[in-house]
C-alpha cells in the first residue's frame, strides 16, 4: 500500500476499493433465486391481473343489468349445504368445472366467489375460488388451480423432489405443503407464518391441480383441514371432465336444481392418507425447477427497461461493449 | 426463454456476477448481504429481458441496471441514516496509523451517491469518461467534473493541512 505522499489519490482509492471488497463474491446459488425472484413476480403480477378483472367484472355485470332491465331485481340467492354435504357452487356447479377438471367435493357451506379466468395462472391455467358466506369479497376460503401444459411442468417442479407423496384415488398422487409466497416449500416443523397450505395433484392426464386453503380456514379446521383438502383432492375428476359419475354418487353438481343435496360423495374426509411413497426423483415429467421453461410473460412485450434512476434513461443499445 | 436462452444466462451470471455484486457494494456503501438482494432484483429485471438483450451486449445492461439500483438504494439509505443516527463528526487522519484503505473507503462512502458512483465506475471499473457518462446517462463533462469534486472532498477530508494530498498531475484523471 503506497502512502498519501507516494501515489496519486486516484490510485489509493482504486487499490482501497480492490482491497475492500476483495472478499466479496456471487453465492453459488444466485441463478436459481433470480428465477424463484422471476417466478413470483409473474404469480403475483398475475394475480393481482385476475382480481382486477373479477372486481370490475363485478362491478360492471349489476351496473349493466340495472341499465338495461325493467324489471325490479331479485337479489341471487345463496344455496346453504347441510353438513357434511358438499355446497352447490352459485349457481349450481358454476365454477366447478375448469380447465377440463371437475371438482366433486367441496367443504359444506362454500360458494363460488369468483372465476380468475383463462391463465390467471400462467399459459393454460384456470381457477376458482370458493368462499363462506360470511367472507369478505375478494377473500376465499378454497381456491382451485388448474394447470396444463408449460403451467403444469412449472407447478409440478414446485414439488421437492425429495417430498414424500400419497397415492389416492385412480393412481392420482398428492403432495400437501406449506407454500411460501414466492412457492418455495417450508420444510417439515418449518414457520409456517405466512404460508398458504396447499394440496397439489396430479395424475398422467397432463393436469396439475393446486388446492390451496386459506390460512384463516386452515386454522378454523383445525385438525379437519387437511383431511378436508385431500377429500377435495380425492373427489377431483381429471379425466378431462366428460367422464360420468358413477352411478351411486348421483347426478353431476352442475347438473342438480339450487336446493339438492344430492351431489356426488367421495366419501368422509380423512386425515388418514394412503401410504406414502417416495416421488418424484425417477419420475420422467418433473422439470427442474431451476431449467423449467418459465410461463410466457405478458410484460416481456414491455421494452427493457434498465432502472428509474434519473438522468439514466438511455438506451442500453448505445453502450459499447467492455469488459473491466 | 429456451433451454440456451436459460444456459447462456448461468454462463453470464458465472463470468459477471461478482463483478456485479462488488460494484454494487461500492456503490451502495451497503453490506455485501444487502448487495446481493439488490443484485438479485437487478439481475431478475435482466433475466425478464434476458432472450433480446442477450446478444446486445447483456454485460453493460446489467451494470446500468446494478448501478441504478445502487444509486437508488444508497439515496434511501441517506435518508434512513439521516434519521437514525447524528452526523459523525468531521474525522481528520491526524493518527499516521489509522488505516488508509479504510479512511478512503469511509469517505468514499460519505459522497453524494452519483458522485461515488462515478468514482467507482472511473477507478474500479476502469470504465473511460465517455463509457461512464453513458452509463450514468450525462455528458463526459460532467463526469469529469464529478469525478474531481469527488476526490477533492476525499483528498480535503483525508488531510485537510496546508501540504494536503498532492494534487494530481495534469493528465492524471483518465
């Protein structure tokens, strides 16, 4: 190190700057947070894209109906689920049929609150969300994903590969998690502050379904949760939806009058899953989730955009190549 | 973003990630654990561009976006400082002792951001005045000016005597 006598300031600072931060390097694992960052972003922008559709949606439909009926409006009426019986969506099945999957069971008492609509989720994804009665709007207590193509190689590399998973019915595997919300799993006996529990299914029909539970709802269960999540899972019709019932489980959902209640049974929820066995780790359709193609992004339409510090705004294209 | 799209983006991030993370350090005057959240959200808005911009010199988006950010996070840091703690008093190097890599590296820490931002651009990138005042999006004049504003404070602060730090020679500043 020169003295303040022997070398220009100039270089002093530039050997106090090599110096300083000499012990400074990239983590090896700097590439997979950018795309977990990437990821979360386009959940989120997503998301936030569907609720702003839904609400003025909402508002548009009532302001619609007013303009242009002459009659006076009969409020909709909600359809209250006994027990232990699956609610009827408002109306009747509305909401339970998406992306080519049909929900069969529901915990008693939900409603349909709204319908995120086509790729809410990513290329190829539906959703519905089902709420209590006494839920604020925008507020779900279940809501449905439905995945399918890139969506579904991306949902499915969420899954750790090490996780266990639980065979349910038709071969379909299950796998339940605390997700953070940038989709990462909390590891067993995790914090769990913060998280959505979610229930992902899958089968080899190409559909990846997430069943995501309120954290308020979760709690409200208490030790029925999970069994009442992966009842849900269990009474999932993968089959592309055009499979019939069976004929002891009655008429499809969609299909019965506001006030029945005779709607398809998969049977009690249980906490008790199937055997668990290990996933994933042969099983040729999980992309790793650092290399899986990412869903399409619809601000990639938007010109690179380098920062919004002021008095930068030119385009990169005008720097020179250099390499210090 | 296809599979080569994605692998050349791990070739960039392997050859320029450090790089990228010291510059933010020097910029921000934050602690390399801040830097890397930085530089994470820096490098997700250049992934997100990542297929066009890969082939158009990626490397000086990058650095635009990191010192952008850096830039942005040291004037919020200011602003935190300012209100958290009292001024530190004017430190002088009277003690021949006191380390000089460290003194410099305070001082530089206590410049205006924009200003500390083209001494490390000028004098750890090695960047010219022409490539730094694009990057910084000014002209080559300012640049200069701020560079000798900037090491005029440091060298006043650094040995504020009648001898101060001798001034640089004509054709010093490059």
């Amino acid at each position: 190190m020169k003295s303040l006598e022997d070398a220009p300031l100039e270089d002093a600072l530039s050997d106090a700057m090599r110096s300083h931060v000499a012990g400074v390097q990239a983590p090896p694992g700097l590439g997979n947070a950018v795309r977990r960052r990437r990821r979360a972003a386009k959940i989120r922008f997503r998301t936030a894209g569907a609720v702003l559709v839904s609400v003025a949606v909402a508002a548009a439909v009532p302001a619609y109906s007013a303009l242009t009926s002459t009659t006076t409006a009969v409020p909709t009426q909600r359809v209250a689920s006994g027990p232990g019986t699956p609610s009827t969506a408002q109306p009747v099945g509305k909401g339970r049929e998406l992306g080519g999957v049909r929900i069969g069971y529901l915990p008693p008492g939900l409603f349909l609150s709204f319908e995120a609509g086509q790729d809410a989720f990513g290329e190829t994804s539906n959703s519905s969300a089902f709420s209590k009665p006494d839920q604020p709007d925008g507020m779900y207590a279940v809501q449905v994903i439905v995945y399918r193509g890139d969506a579904a190689k991306w949902a499915l590399g969420r899954v750790p590969r090490d996780a266990k998973a639980a065979r349910g019915d038709d071969e379909r595997k299950m796998f339940f998690g605390h997700f953070t919300e940038n989709n990462q799993v909390v590891p067993e006996g995790g914090d769990t502050g913060g998280t959505t529990p979610v229930l992902v299914v899958w089968d080899d029909s190409g559909a990846v379904v997430d069943i995501m539970m309120s954290p308020t709802y979760f709690a409200e269960l208490k030790g029925a949760a999970r069994g009442e999540l992966t009842a849900v899972g269990n009474g999932l019709d993968l089959s592309g939806g055009r499979t019939p019932l069976p004929p002891d489980s009655g008429p499809p959902a969609d299909e019965l009058p506001p006030e029945s209640t005779e709607v398809p049974d998969p049977g009690p929820p249980t906490d008790e899953l199937p055997p668990a066995d290990e996933l994933l780790p042969d099983d040729p359709r999980l992309p790793d989730p650092d290399t899986s193609a990412g869903v399409p992004d619809p601000t990639d339409e938007l010109p690179p955009d380098p920062g919004t510090s002021a008095g930068v705004p030119d385009p990169v294209e005008e720097l020179p190549p250099h390499s210090p | 973003m296809t599979e080569d799209d994605d692998a050349a983006f791990d070739d960039f991030l392997a050859a320029r990630s450090t790089t990228l993370l010291r510059t933010a350090v020097l910029v921000c005057g934050a602690s390399p654990h801040d830097a890397e959240d930085l530089v994470q959200h820096a490098l997700e808005k250049v992934y997100r561009h990542w297929p066009r911009i890969r082939h158009n010199n990626p490397e000086a988006y990058a650095r635009k976006v990191v010192v952008n950010a850096a830039i942005s996070k040291a004037r919020r840091r200011k602003i935190l400082h300012e209100i958290s703690f009292a001024r530190p008093p004017e430190t002088t190097v009277d003690d021949p002792d006191v380390d000089l890599r460290g003194s410099l590296i305070s001082e530089l820490r206590r410049l205006p951001a924009r200003q500390r931002a083209v001494l490390v651009l000028r004098y750890w990138e090695d960047l010219s005045e022409a490539e730094t005042a694009q990057l910084m999006g000014c002209s080559a004049g300012t640049v200069k000016s701020q560079a000798a504003r900037g090491l005029a404070r440091i060298r006043a602060r650094l040995n504020p005597g009648p001898t101060g730090f001798p001034a640089p020679a004509e054709g010093a500043m490059k």
